[in-house]
C-alpha cells in the first residue's frame, strides 16, 4: 500500500543530523522528521530525543513532487480530540461527601475554595515577582 499523507507508521531512525532525522519506512523508502516535529518542546539538541536503529511512530505531513517525505513525531503522538455526540457529557453531581449538601451549601464551598486557589496564585506571582509591586523606571 501506498504511503498517504495523515497515515501514521512505524519506522526506523536510519541517520541523524542537526536539522532532523531520516526514518526508514516500511516499505523501503526513507523521510524526514524536521527537528522541529520531534518534541512538543523546543529541541536543542535532537540527539537527546533520539537514537540511531530507535522504532518510532511518525505522521505523515506530506509528500513533495520529488517523493521525498515529511514526518512528524510530535503529531503522531498527539491525542484525537474526543469525537462529540449529541448529548452532553455524563457529570457526576453528588461526588465525594457533598451528596446531602443543598445547592447554596455547593455553591458557597465552590467559592471558598476558588477564593483560596485565586490568593494562593496571587501570593505565588507576587513572590516571583519580588516586592509585589510594580515599579516604572524611567
């Protein structure tokens, strides 16, 4: 079977450089992952990432006039987003110990609890940021 753009195979990393590496398909021919499709992350050094004669899942990106093939690492790893149905997602309302707790009761629990989550992220930005303050030099 023919190699398809958006098909994701397995291969062969055959060769390393400093701009990418070439996998070995299964069906003889070779591509190339650029070193920016190897990692969600920026890469530095592509050597860190991969190894030579390492299997690795690749997508195909495209297929130029010449034949020569490009690969992604990174998208071959990505998750499907979940396909929608029509109706909502299933919500579990009465999870943990809130079960015999009215509505306000619920409401008033989220709010303290989003108020801490919001002072806590408060107090962790002012501490990275020194004083707390801002100051404009001039």
């Amino acid at each position: 079977m023919p190699i398809q753009v958006g098909q994701i195979l397995e291969g062969k990393v055959s060769g390393i450089t400093s701009f990418g590496a070439f996998i070995q398909l299964p069906d003889g021919k070779t591509g190339l992952v650029h070193i920016s499709e190897v990692a969600g992350e920026y890469v530095k050094d592509i050597n860190d990432h991969l190894k030579g004669n390492q299997i690795v899942k690749v997508k195909v990106l495209s297929i130029d006039s010449n034949g020569r093939i490009s690969l992604s690492i990174k998208k071959a790893m990505e998750k499907k987003p979940a396909s929608r149905s029509g109706s909502p997602a299933e919500i579990e309302w009465n999870r943990g110990n809130s079960s015999n707790m009215s509505f306000e009761d619920r409401l008033a629990k989220f709010l303290r609890d989003s108020d801490e989550k919001m002072h806590d992220l408060k107090k962790n930005f002012e501490s990275k940021r020194g004083s707390g303050g801002y100051r404009k030099s001039f």
